[in-house]
C-alpha cells in the first residue's frame, strides 16, 4: 500500500467543512466489515464462449468508510458492484454486507412521469416505512440534499445536478448502511461537479455511510475517498491501493490531490500498457 501524507498541521479549519474529508483511522476497526469481498471471481459465459470479468478479488469496507474505485474501461468495476448488491451473483468467492447495499447509477434514472418527491417516496415504500410518515421523511431528505421546497418538481423542472440529488436522497431513503455510487457524476459540467463532490462530503459525514464510488476521474478519486483502489484491466484484479492522508479542505485543484493523482495515473497508464501488450 502506498500512503501519501501532506502534513498542514498549521492549517486552521472546520471538520464540517464539506470539502474535509476525515482520515482513516490507524487503529483497524472491531466491529463486523460493512462490505466483505473474498476471493471473488466472475466469469461470464456467451456466443463466443467464457469471458473472465473478475479475478480472485479481496477487499474490505469498514463501517463509515468511503472508497473510490478506478480503473480502465471494462475491468469489472460495475459488475463489482452488480455482485455487492446482489444484481448477480459471483461465480465463486464470497461478498458479504450489513443489509442490503443501496445503488446510485450515472443517470439519475428517476421516474419522468413522478415528481421528486414521489420518486423518493418509492423508495420509502420498499423500504417499508409507513405511508403517514412518508411525507416528513420525504422532507428531510430532500433537505439533506439541500433541496427543501421542490417535493412538487417534476423531473424535466429539476436541473441535471438537482436531479442528481433526488438520486442521492432516493438512494439514502432506502435505510441503507452502504452505498454504492456507480460514476454518479459523470455526465455532469465541471462547476455542478465540483458543488455535488462537497455536498456528497457532507452527507456522508452527516449520515455515516458507508460508500463505494466508481469513478474513471483519478481526480474525483483523491479528492473524495479516503482509500483508492485500483482494478487492473480484464478480468479486473486488485493491482493497487492508496490511502489519501491529505488533511484539510480538498478540491479537484489542491496540488497534494493533484501529485497523488498524478501517481496513480501512471500506474493506471502502466496497467493498461501492460493489457495492450498481452
């Protein structure tokens, strides 16, 4: 494992500050993992015969952890999170969670014909939460996403990066422990980026979550998770893996986020070099 650690001790500010990130704690946890992957393999089978999607891969989440995976395109980062939520099934090796994992995708895939509260408060229905209290959990979730006011929206009066939220605030409405986050902010601009990385900081801070964010943005990476791991190219194993001890307020353009992405960079470049050659 490498660890990078820029020391600002003489760096004065808040840790509800949203652009603070809290560092791993040096002591392991006790309690039980919140997501638990040992030696999981997937292998999937079609016209043209066996493709290997995953291999032999191990890793562990602890409670309130937030961790970014990278990789190149197509080593299996969402067929990783299709097996932790229990969308497929590995073809041996085990995962493990505490409950059942919440799942955020690239599109907010809210439902057109349904304003944002009622998108919302489907996932309230499944979650089991009776229907005289949907409407004030509906309320304080949409002010955790800081969108108080706009249960009566519908989806084309929404904004991609409100939209965005609705998805959030659907997703934390499922009662979940973990989320999974599958490049959730991919297809936004960079400004609207930028404000949805301090405002998943501070609900995730405020919340306890344990999260699991896909991501191509070696940037984002850094500038969210407290670990990155790194997927090598098909079938996807673990090649690499940073702990990010950068303390302080972090932005996309801070120079200690940028000389630890710049280091995964390369080995990420190195990896799919090698894949090119094979």
């Amino acid at each position: 494992m490498t660890t990078t650690l820029v020391d600002e001790s003489d760096l004065v500010y808040h840790e509800d500050d949203p652009r603070v990130v809290p560092l791993l704690k040096e002591v392991e946890h006790s309690g039980a993992a919140a997501v638990t992957i040992d030696s999981v393999s997937k292998v999937f089978t079609g016209r043209h015969g066996k493709v290997a999607a995953l291999d032999n891969i191990s890793l562990s989440v602890t409670p309130g952890e937030f961790v970014c995976l990278l990789g190149a395109s197509g080593c299996g980062k969402s067929t990783l999170l299709n097996l932790i939520t229990r969308l497929d099934v590995p073809t041996s090796g085990t995962v493990g969670t505490i409950g059942r994992p919440a799942l955020m995708f690239q599109e907010s895939a809210l439902f057109p014909w349904l304003t944002a509260g009622q998108n919302i408060g489907l996932a309230l229905k499944y979650a089991g939460v009776p229907k005289k209290q949907s409407a004030a959990e509906i309320d304080g979730l949409l002010d955790l996403v800081r969108l108080s006011g706009t249960a009566d929206r519908r989806v084309h009066e929404l904004s991609g990066g409100q939209r965005q939220r609705v998805a959030l605030a659907r997703a934390l409405g499922q009662n979940s422990q973990v989320l999974l986050m599958d490049e959730p902010f991919a297809a936004l601009d960079a400004i609207t980026r930028d404000v949805m990385h301090d405002e998943l900081t501070r609900v995730w801070k405020e919340t306890g979550n344990s999260i699991i964010f896909v991501t191509h943005n070696v940037r984002e990476a850094v500038r969210l998770g407290q670990r990155v791991v790194l997927l090598s190219s098909r079938p996807g194993r673990v090649v690499g893996e940073w702990k990010v001890n950068i303390k302080g307020p972090r932005t996309i353009e801070h120079p200690a986020v940028g000389a630890l992405a710049a280091e995964i960079t390369l080995r990420l470049r190195e990896e799919i070099a090698s894949h090119a050659r094979s």
